[in-house]
C-alpha cells in the first residue's frame, strides 16, 4: 500500500500538534494512516487505499459510517436550525425517556460532552451524596483520562499513574484486581466507612475485554450495600453495544446506583451521560448541592444523532445484526487458533471481539467456550483465560503491535493499534466483510 500522504500529513501535524495526534492511542508507528472519509463497515484514507474498520471510532459507530436516511436527516435538521442555544431543547428530553425506559436502573440522567467528563462528575456526585471521599476502582480499568482514576499500584498503595496529578488525589483511590472477590471483601473490611463508590466496568473494554466470573458484580453489589457505598457502572463502552438496549447492566442482572455512557448514546457524536436513581441523581445542581453544568451539554445535534441513532437500532434489528456478525467471527478465529496458535485467546461478547496474545497456553482449544471466553469455570481454559487487566498485559503485546496489526492494514483490516483496545462491529459489515477478515487473520497469524 502506498501511505506518502499520510506521511506527509502526518509530517505537518508534528509540528503543530503534540505527538502528531489529538489522542495518544492514534499514534501508530511509523506514523498513522490519515482518513479521508468513512464507507460503510469500511474507511478509505488520505491515499485511497481501503480498510474494513474494526476500530468504529473507539466504539461509538453502531450504525457505521453511512448513516441511516432517519439518523442523517435528524442530524441536518438540528444542525440547520442553529448550532446550539445555551437554553434546554425537546430533543434532549425525549432522549433522556428512551434511555430511562430501556435501562433498567437509570430514572433520570445529566447529559454531559464526553466519557471523561461523566465519569469525573459521577464520582463527584457520589462523594457528594455519601460524604466520603475513598472510591475504589479496579486495577487496570479506564475511566477516561481524569486524576482520580489514573492511579497505579495496589489497595491502598497507590500512586498517580501520569505526570501532573498531584498525590492528594491517589490518596482517595483504592485499587483491586477485576474479578478478584477476596481482594474487594479486603478493602471494605478496612476501608467500608470512607468508601463512597466502587466504580468499575462491567467488562474491562480497554484491557483485551475481560469477562467477569460468575458472582462478582453480585459481590460489589452486595458490599456496596453492606457499607452505604455506591456502584458505578461504567458503560462508556459497553452501553447500547453489550445487552442491547438494556445495556451490560441487564445482561448481567446488576442493578447500579450511577452509570455513566458515552459513544453510542450520541450517534457519533462528542456525548456523556450520568444516570441512576432519581434521588442520587437528583443531588446535581440545580436540584441539588453538587455542582455540574457544561456549556455543551445536551447539545442538540448530539442529542438527535443519538436519539435516532437508538430508535433505528430498536426498530430495525441492529443487535440480531451485529451480534450474530461478532459470534461468527470470534467463532473463526477460534478455528484459526486451534491450527495455528492455540495458546492465544479469543475475547469478546456481542458485537465485540479481540484477540489476546496469551503465553504459554494449551495446545488445544478442545472444549473452550464457544465464540470466545466467558469465563465459565467448566471451560478446561478457565484457569489460563485472562482474569485480570494485569493478565493482558503479560501478553505479547509488543509481537500485537509491531507485527500484526501492521500485517492486518497491510492486508486492508483497521484493527485499535493495541492489544488491549476492544474491536467493534457495526451494521454496516456483511458476512463478505467478516470472511475477509478471517482470511487477513489467517494469514496475519
């Protein structure tokens, strides 16, 4: 393939844009491919060369990038009208009632501009509304790029994980390896009166997508009730993808006090959400003591990418759609393991899929669960699978990057340029598009 306008792009953006890149994940090297416009299930870039997009912008793409008429004529409507008012809007409402209606614990919401955004004002409002200040969160997990969740280290030894956070706020964080039970009756037998939230996934989506054990999310609960602490979920990711439009919470039959989404809830869209029960979510300002607002917030355009966005998925069997899509994949690539590296693993639910390049496993996938790991102990894999973020990273995450993901563009498959980023699939992909990518993966591998 040829890249010599992405290169040359990418030769203007170092000098004018830290690293090259608005985010640091899209800094690939040698150097990215610059997109030129979205196809479909597929991207063309800046050389015309064609990719199948398995990244769908990090997550937020359901759809794909051809929108449906509806989502597309709501979205120019909006935006013809004017770009934004500083004043409340009817679309905003109506998306805040099909959220309400679909996901089982959420009563009332705040619309906010970003996935960091709202997990930074959960966890504010959480603090506010129990009057303490620890929060744990698991080792590993990402709640967007705020001080309170970059830390690193192990229960109550924790440190921040970047420079420019100062140490006060790694104080407040307590710290437990996903799916570790023992570890979280730990930290709230030491800590249970100063917790005021455990915030977590419900599937760890930006370390290699790790499933929960059978029982844990029952067991934060459980604990959260115990102590007068709160349960976050965050659904950043996995909201409208995992579950459908119940969300991860319903498929898991867990019932949180807060969640936060973001992606999916605005179209495309820069969009977060804080939702939860109304007398929790009720403590923002103006209702409440704890402060939020955003200039942005509840932005029109957004809102109506969103809203219709979601209608179109309920109306139109989206979720059969990609979801059976992501079963027959992860099921190929479990075939391709079986010949050609049986020690990998296949991770991934509904309409996500990775492939983790585990160490040392065992030379036959005889008996794993189908379609890829979900953790179930009767799996002869159980005790190999990845259980923990840390699991992931002792991977062979530089052979991930440094071979194969160049290999797969070579070959015409954006895949995130990391181990540890989900891959998406969207309505937009066919069954021609997911055998060609079996095809690259065989050959990749």
């Amino acid at each position: 393939m040829n890249h010599e306008q992405s290169r040359a792009l990418y030769d203007r953006a170092l000098s004018v844009l830290s690293g090259g890149v608005n985010s640091s994940v899209r800094a690939t090297r040698p150097y990215p491919f610059f997109v030129e416009k979205g196809d479909g299930g597929h991207v063309i870039d800046a050389d015309g060369n064609r990719y199948i997009d398995f990244v769908m912008g990090y997550g937020p793409l359901l759809l794909g990038h051809s929108l449906p008429e509806q989502v597309q004529s709501a979205i120019q409507q909006h935006a013809a009208e004017g770009p934004m008012y500083g004043a409340p809007t009817e679309v905003e409402v109506e998306l805040a009632e099909f959220v309400t209606r679909h996901v089982p614990s959420v009563e009332m919401l705040r619309f906010v501009n970003s996935g960091t955004e709202a997990t930074v004002s959960a966890v504010r409002l959480a603090r506010g509304y129990t009057g303490r200040d620890k929060i744990v969160v698991m080792q590993s997990g990402y709640h967007g790029a705020q001080e309170s969740t970059l830390v690193e280290g192990e229960g109550d030894h924790t440190a921040p994980s970047s420079p420019g956070i100062p140490e006060s706020f790694a104080e407040h964080t307590l710290t437990v390896p996903f799916n570790d039970e023992e570890a979280a009756h730990e930290v709230f037998e030491e800590h249970g009166d100063d917790i005021a939230a455990v915030l977590t996934e419900p599937i760890l989506g930006n370390y290699g997508i790790v499933h929960p054990v059978e029982g844990y999310h029952d067991t934060l609960r459980q604990l959260c009730d115990d102590h007068g602490s709160l349960l976050i979920f965050d659904e950043v990711i996995t909201g409208f993808r995992v579950g459908g439009l119940q969300c991860a919470q319903g498929a898991f039959d867990i019932d949180p006090d807060i969640t936060t989404f973001g992606k999916i809830v605005g179209g495309g869209f820069p969009v977060g959400a804080i939702g939860g029960k109304s007398e929790i979510i009720e403590q923002f300002t103006p209702a409440g003591d704890v402060f939020q607002s955003g200039t942005f917030s509840g932005h029109p355009v957004t809102m109506a990418a969103g809203l219709e966005t979601l209608r179109y998925a309920a109306e139109h069997d989206v979720y059969d759609h990609v979801n059976g899509l992501g079963e027959r994949l992860r099921a190929g690539l479990q075939d391709i393991l079986e010949d050609q590296a049986p020690e990998y693993t296949v991770v991934g639910r509904d309409s996500m899929f990775k492939v983790i390049f585990t160490r040392d496993g065992p030379d036959s996938l005889e008996g794993q669960c189908e379609a890829g790991c979900q953790q179930q102990e009767s799996c002869p894999r159980f005790e190999y699978c990845p259980k923990t973020g840390h699991d992931v990273t002792q991977a062979e995450t530089e052979r991930w990057e440094r071979l194969f993901w160049p290999a797969m563009k070579d070959q015409g498959v954006f895949l995130t340029a990391n181990q540890f980023e989900s891959q998406f699939i969207c309505d937009a992909h066919t069954g021609e598009d997911i055998e060609n990518a079996l095809e690259a993966y065989k050959e990749a591998i």
